[in-house]
C-alpha cells in the first residue's frame, strides 16, 4: 500500500533548482526513503536514499525533515534529460518496492 | 560494470501463448526481482528471487512464475496469455541483502494480441 504522497506534476525552469516534496507520515524507524524516476517507457533509475540524514550525491540532494514525516529531492540545476517521472518510496527491509503515482516533473526551457 | 540487462526488448504474443523473458543482474548482485508496469495499475512487483529461492511474492495470479539459476540470472515465465498481460516488464537486482539498492534494466515490452 501506498505510504507516500506526491504532488501529480510540477514545471520548473531549465537551469533552476526542481525541488520534488514527498510525505511519508507513517514513516517506521527502520524504513529509508529512495526516489527513483522513469524516463518514459525506461527502467526507472535510482537517484538517491537516506534514513534521517540529508544526503548528496552527483545528481541530487535529499532533505528529510527532523520527525521524517516528509523529504525534498533536489534537483539543483534541472535541465531537459530531467523530466520524468519521479517515484518517493518508503523501502522496508524487503526488495518488494510500491511505486505510486510518482510526480510528473517537466522541465521547460 | 555493465547493467542490468533484459532479454528480449520487444515481444508479441498471442492470447493463450506462454512467454518466458529473461534477466542477467549486475555481476555479483544475488538478488533479482520483477515488476510490471501498465497504465492502469502503475509498477507493482511480482516477485523475488534470491539464491535460486522465491524470497518475496506479490499479489498475481499462479499464471507468472520465475526462476533464478546458480549464475542469478533470472527468467519470468506467464503462461495462458490474456490480453491484459500486456505491459512493460522490468527486472531490478541488488546485491545481497534485502536492504541494498535495487538497479533497473531498460524492461521488455509485452504485447499481447
């Protein structure tokens, strides 16, 4: 079942910053926080994870907030090979991941 | 490394054919699992393999079944096509425990006639 929600779509602008919200509410101690996205008709690819800590790697950021009821993805410089579609999962400890409906990102020049 | 690869790309199948697809994980990742995607019901996962054993099961019908060789490498086999098995079918491996991060292949493309 579900235990994340996304907004449906979002726009920003080539060169910005996209930042993609997440709530995870009912969030378990042990649960971690992945986003994927899925260039249309790909196979999704992993951005990124974390438990509680922000994290950074070579192609996003993650902020996930004190009680970890909700995470932000940055994007810092989105450009067109960013628009997706991105997924915010909640992983328990089994490789059984439930994508939503993920948010729409587009990127518009 | 390389990635994740799916055999074929691109399948059509008529109802009531079986069809079995295949999965080479990244080298030295033991778990593999499946998921399909179609635009009514979105990703949803149909199973894990580990260790040449069924690890994790979702919820579909006994008609999609898997196997995972000594290698692990994986095949997904659905039987008794129905039209609505018509979907994009991925693979994702990780590398051993049920924690670590999954790695998608490109998918193959099912259609159903």
């Amino acid at each position: 079942d579900a235990k994340t929600t996304q907004p449906p779509s979002m726009d920003c602008a080539e060169g910005r910053a996209a930042n993609l919200p997440c709530n995870h509410s009912t969030i378990s101690g042990n649960e971690y926080v992945y986003w994927y996205r899925q260039i249309h008709s790909q196979g999704p690819q992993y951005i990124i994870h974390g438990l509680k800590n922000n994290e950074t790697n070579e192609m996003a950021s993650l902020i996930i907030t004190e009680d970890r009821k909700s995470s932000t993805l940055i994007l810092p410089h989105a450009t067109l090979r960013d628009t997706a579609v991105y997924y915010c999962i909640v992983k328990t400890g089994a490789n059984n991941l439930f994508f939503g409906t993920g948010t729409r990102l587009t990127v518009i020049p | 490394k390389a990635g994740v690869t799916q055999t074929p790309r691109y399948l059509i199948k008529t109802r009531g054919q079986q069809v079995t697809l295949s999965c080479s994980p990244i080298s030295g990742h033991r778990s593999v699992s499946w998921y399909q995607q179609t635009p009514g019901q979105g990703l949803q996962f149909l199973f894990e393999y580990f260790s040449e054993t069924q690890r994790n099961k979702g919820n579909f019908p006994g008609r999609f079944s898997g196997r995972q060789f000594s290698n692990s490498r994986s095949e997904m086999n659905v039987s008794t096509l129905e039209l609505g098995d018509s979907a994009l079918y991925l693979c994702a491996s990780s590398p051993i425990t049920q924690g670590d991060t999954q790695y998608f292949g490109p998918g193959t493309r099912l259609t159903v006639l």
